[in-house]
C-alpha cells in the first residue's frame, strides 16, 4: 500500500486547477487512486431524482477527489 504525508484533517493548499490557491482541510484520502477530497474545492452539482423522502428531488453539491500532485501540506 502506498503511503502518502497527507493524511485526514490535514490543511492543505491547492496548487493546480480551478480552486489553485484556496488553502482548506482534507476530508478523506484514497491512497489507491492517489487522490484525495478537500472541503469547498472542485465542487459540481449533482441531479437527484425525487423519492419518497425528497419529494421535490433538486440539486446537491458535493466535493469530487483532486490529484495528491495538486495539493501541497501547510506547516502549522
């Protein structure tokens, strides 16, 4: 299994894509992809069809996984 220096709740800093610059937390690390999800960045809208709980259905936004070469560990 690989090993990475990012782990869950570290803050970290984008540093390639749309979101480059914005500093925020880890939220979960998938070592087998070498990816891992930051809170707020590379958000999409995702459709939800309507059910017996959600009655009306709408849209949800939610993080998708950024590269482990696209973020950078902040020093505390």
């Amino acid at each position: 299994m690989k090993k990475f220096k990012i782990k869950k709740g570290d803050k970290v800093t984008i540093i390639a894509g749309d979101d480059k610059g914005t500093t925020a937390e880890v939220l979960q690390v998938f070592p087998k992809k070498d990816a891992v999800i930051v809170a707020g960045c590379k958000t999409v809208k995702k459709a939800i069809k309507p059910t017996e709980e959600n009655k009306n259905g709408g849209f949800v936004t939610k993080e998708m996984p950024i590269h482990i070469s696209n973020v950078k560990k902040v020093e505390v």
